[in-house]
C-alpha cells in the first residue's frame, strides 16, 4: 500500500505581506497567542494592523475572588499594552461577556462594520473547525463562535452591499488565515518577530504567572512550527482563499 499523501506546505515569504491586515479573536490575550510574531512581522514591514477583541475577558482567572469588572479593565489596558509591543493600532473592544458569546446577527454585524471600517486584505480568526486537540485540550467555545462568525461576516456579508447596509461600504477581504487548526497550508517565518511575540504575550500578566515559563513555551511552539519548514521559529495557518 502506497503510504498516504502529505499535506502542501507553503512557506510565506516577505512578498506575502498585506498592505493591511486584522485579527478577529475572544479574549484579550488570543491574538497575540495566535499570531502576535505574523502581525509583529507584517506591521514592521508597513502593514496596517488592526485587532479586533470581542469579549471583555472577566472571567479569565481560576481565583474565584477576582473581582469581574477589575479584571476586564486590567485585561484591556494589557491588551493595548500588547497591541503597542507588535506595532499595531489600539485594539478595537465589542465587550461582550466572557464565555457567553453567540454567533447571531448581532455580532455578525458587528463584525461586518469592523471589516468595513478597516478594509483589511487579511483576516485573522481562529479555525472554528478544531475542536479536539488530540487528548490534551478541548478548543474554548468562545474560539469557536468567534471563528464561524467571522467566516459568517467575510462571506459573502462584508462585501456585498445588501447585508447590514447600515455597516458601511462594502469590502472585499482577500483570504482568511485561521490560526489554531488542525489543517494548517501556510507557514510564516517569524524568526525575526520572535523577541516581539514573547513580549507582547509577556504584558498578559493577568494570565501569565512566570514571565521566563511563558517565553520557553511560546519559543518551542514557535520552534516546532519553524522545523516543518526550515524556519528557526515559525506560525501556521489554514489559509483561505474569500475574494469573488
């Protein structure tokens, strides 16, 4: 029997990178975890980043103490603090409840506006596809709703002109680029951001108990991504494929 096929790789290269760019995610900390050395990249290089955080993050801690509403307000001022670390713009905050989170018209549109506003050639979401990473870790459901209703606001809403009207004109995003997958198809060296990445997940200090803990894992994730593809630290993505 003929051993099963491999998946393409494609080894983004610095051609790749957008005039703009935004990243669509749940919690304060999700899109630095996700793609903060891609962003880190791209903004250095003249991209227009924007992020997008749709919950408030109030219930992002395992001290049954923490107070809600001081969290979501330490939460966001790290948010920003990561946002400035990778060069991108203040984050934009839907404040919805952490854990709670719908995919309805509500947020679609909300999304839809933010699509608009930004006009990105690029989207950053989490791939609402994956689920079950193996027998470790059972994808949060928030990463889940977030992913499919960003997929639900790209297409077709965003561009064409008779959803959400009152969401502004029109815009056509080029590809998708889902992070936390199962079925990655793009690579992109992040040996040059690397320092950047750490640091902007080092200012979540709400979630990160050891700054030197977070930066080894960070750098071995990164690494092993890198080593499917010749890159010494490396982010991967399902790249897909919106325009008309």
């Amino acid at each position: 029997m003929a051993p099963p096929a491999q998946p393409s790789r494609t080894f983004s290269s610095i051609q790749d990178i957008p005039r703009t760019a935004l990243a669509i995610y749940a919690h304060p900390d999700d899109p630095f975890i996700s793609c903060a050395g891609t962003l880190a990249l791209w903004a250095e290089a003249g991209c227009n980043v924007d992020v997008v955080i749709c919950t408030r993050g109030e219930k992002g801690s395992r001290n049954a103490s923490s107070d809600p509403r001081e969290l979501a307000a330490v939460r966001e001022k790290e948010a920003a603090r990561s946002a400035e670390v990778i060069g991108c713009n203040t984050p934009h905050l839907l404040g919805y409840p952490d854990g709670e989170m719908e995919n309805n018209l509500d947020l679609v549109g909300k999304l839809v506006r933010c699509i608009r506003e930004v006009q990105p050639e690029v989207v950053f979401c989490p791939d609402p596809t994956a689920v079950l990473f193996g027998e470790e870790y059972i994808n949060h459901r928030d990463h889940r709703i977030i992913g499919m209703a960003t997929l639900d606001a790209l297409s077709p809403a965003a561009a064409m002109p008779l959803y959400f009207p009152e969401a502004g004109k029109p815009h056509q995003v080029d590809y998708a680029y889902l992070s936390g997958t199962l079925e990655p198809s793009v690579w992109i060296d992040i040996t040059a951001s690397i320092t950047k990445k750490v640091a902007s997940i080092e200012c979540q200090k709400s979630q990160v108990d050891s700054a030197e803990w977070i930066g080894d894992l960070i750098r071995e994730r990164a690494r092993g991504e890198g080593q499917k593809v010749g890159a010494s630290f490396a982010e991967s993505f399902r790249r897909v494929h919106t325009g008309a």
